[in-house]
C-alpha cells in the first residue's frame, strides 16, 4: 500500500509538500504511520506538478529517502498543483520508474494506492506499465475523471479484494477516492492538501470515511458517497 499527496491552491515548492513536513512522503517512505498493508515504501517513488496546464513527473524505482538529486531540486519546483507518491510495490508487480505513480494521459496526474486483480481490468495499450495502477489508470483515463466515482464502483464491484484509494488533479481540479484505505483531507488558507495520511499534527485534518469521492475545486472541497454506498 503506497502513500500519496495531492495539492491543489497557491504555489508552493514540491520540497515543502513531500520532503520539509514532520510527517511528509519522505518520512512515511520508510515510518508511515497509518499504513495498514506494507511496512514502508522503498520500491520507488513520483513526483507530478503542474507547469501551467502541463503535467510533469520525476519518478524512480528507489527509495525517496536515498534521492539527493531530488531533495537537491525539489526546493526549485514550484507548483499550484501537486500529486506525489511514495511506492510499496504490491508481490509480483514490476518495479520500474513506469510503475511509480503519477501516471498521466498528459492531462490528469493519477496515483493509487492498493491492489487490483489484472484481470478484473480491460487491457490497455495505453498503460505505462503492466502493474495494476497503470492498468487501473489507463481505465479511468479512458471512462473519464467525471467518472471516477462509478469506476472505482464498478472495478470494487468486480474484484471484491480490491483496494482503490485513487487520487488524481488537473491543475484545477483535485478529486481523490477512498476504498479500502486511509485518507484525510486538509483545508489551509493557501490550498487544500489530500494525503493518505496527514503530513502533520494541525488537528484541522479531516478523515475522509471509507467508499467516499473527494472533489476540490475552486477552493470547495465535496465530499460523496460512491455509488451503492450512499
Ligand atoms: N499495487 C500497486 C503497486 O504495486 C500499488 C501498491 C500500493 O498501494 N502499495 O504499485
């Protein structure tokens, strides 16, 4: 079970979201502390920002915490919108830059944290990867992010182990699924952060229920029940 951030709000660096907080991506790389399957992620690692409309990605298939170069850079990455992830690669999965998320369609950056059965899922030639999460990506890529909600359903539905925390961002518009793991959300005067877990104490982070859709946007952040669990 991976761990993942989204930001969305005023730009910051992508240092002060994943690699500065007490309790940021680094750390839960190898101390997370709300992680229910996995001990630590060391099996790789995505950075994904928006550079205007342009989603751009710096990924790895070692651990965060031995990247020099990146802490070294990631100071100079400024973004108003953020998706990182830090990787616990599920058994049998490749490790590979590609199978770190953010995968992207050039237009959405997308992580998941959890596992799928391959099977469950149409075959894509679009996937970046054969892990589940770039075939998992490639689908909901394919439905439409509208669809995000009814798809995580939909492939919950049809692979009842499943686990789809799904967390994706447009440069404007932040939207995050739970199913099966963690979430919380953070609302701050500059932006709102969505995080597997909170990067930090401020008791102003919220726990997002199981089977729910978050949805940010202009600064409202909506909340809703998936659909056959509202
Ligand atoms: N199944 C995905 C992988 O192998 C995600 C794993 C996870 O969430 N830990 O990368």
């Amino acid at each position: 079970m991976c761990r993942h951030l989204g930001w969305l709000g005023e730009p910051t660096t992508v240092a002060a979201l994943v690699l500065d907080p007490p309790q940021g991506l680094l750390v839960q790389s190898y101390a997370p502390r709300r992680q229910k399957n996995g001990l630590m992620n060391a099996d790789g690692w995505g950075a994904g920002f928006f550079d205007g409309a342009t989603p751009r990605r710096w990924r790895s298939a070692a651990p965060l915490w031995g990247d020099v170069s990146f802490a070294s850079v990631a100071p100079a990455l400024r973004s108003h919108c953020v998706v990182a992830a830090v990787r616990s690669a599920t058994i049998g999965m490749p490790i590979e830059p590609s199978a770190s998320a953010p995968f992207s369609d050039g237009h959405w950056l997308l992580s998941h944290n959890g596992v799928v059965d391959r099977a469950v899922l149409p075959p894509s030639a679009a996937a970046e990867s054969t892990v589940d999460s770039a075939l998992l990506a490639a689908l909901i890529f394919d439905r439409g992010l509208d669809a995000l909600g009814d798809t995580v359903a939909e492939v919950g539905g049809a692979d009842p182990n499943a686990r789809l925390n799904v967390l994706a961002a447009n440069g404007s518009r932040l939207l995050a699924t739970t199913w099966g793991d963690t979430l919380s959300v953070l609302r701050r005067p500059d932006g709102v952060a969505v995080a597997s877990e909170p990067y930090d104490d401020d008791p102003a982070w919220q726990e997002v229920p199981d089977r729910h859709l978050v949805a940010v946007e202009a600064g409202e952040i909506t909340l809703t029940a998936l659909r056959g669990h509202r």
